[in-house]
C-alpha cells in the first residue's frame, strides 16, 4: 500500500459521522430535560419565595447543574453523541428560561400572594 493511500484511509478515519436521528433524538432529550426541570425550578423558586435578581441567580445554577449531569449522562465525551459541545451546554437555553419565569411567578402568587 502507497503512502498517500495510507494518508487518505487514515483522513477518512478522522472524520466523525452521525446518524440523523440519533442526533435529532439526543437533542430532543435535552430539550424536554431543560424544559422540565425549568418547570420544576420555577415552582421551587415560587415556593421557597425568590425575588428578583435572586430568581435568575437560581435558574443559572440549575441550568449549570443540568449541563453537567447531561454530560456526566454522555460520559463526558459529548463528541460521541452530538455535532457539537455547545449543543449539550446551552441548547434550550432561553426557552427553559421563558418556562422558568411561567412557572415562577405562578407558584410565586399561589404561596405568597393568596
């Protein structure tokens, strides 16, 4: 075997493939797992009577959490199941963030407020 194909089949070997519906499902657990602790933060943040600035402080944490147990979940090797590192990091970000604040100031009322 030449040099230059053994140059190319070691190239070919470095290139990494996804499947596009595994890909599209992994993305799609993240999304539902954003979303559904940003409900269940939002009602603990309601409940335990955050305000303001203190809210959004509780809601990074979480998120922070949630992006490392997504990659503890992953092995640490996100490579290996998405296109990109910031998919597992910050995909969902601002959609939980909206689902966060719904249920926030809900849960926020029922307590305190009535």
């Amino acid at each position: 075997m030449g040099s230059s194909e053994k140059r190319s089949k070691d190239l070919m070997s470095d290139i990494p493939t996804f499947s596009a519906e595994n890909l599209q499902n992994n993305l799609k657990v993240i999304q539902n797992s954003r979303t559904f602790l940003s409900i269940i933060a939002g009602v603990l943040a309601g409940i335990i009577g955050f305000n303001g600035l203190t809210g959004f402080v509780f809601y990074f944490v979480v998120m922070l959490i949630t992006s490392v147990g997504l990659m503890a979940k992953a092995g640490f090797s996100a490579d290996l199941y998405f296109d990109s590192l910031n998919r597992v990091l910050f995909d969902g970000f601002l959609g939980g963030l909206m689902s966060f604040v719904l249920f926030w100031t809900f849960a926020y009322d029922l307590v305190h407020i009535f």
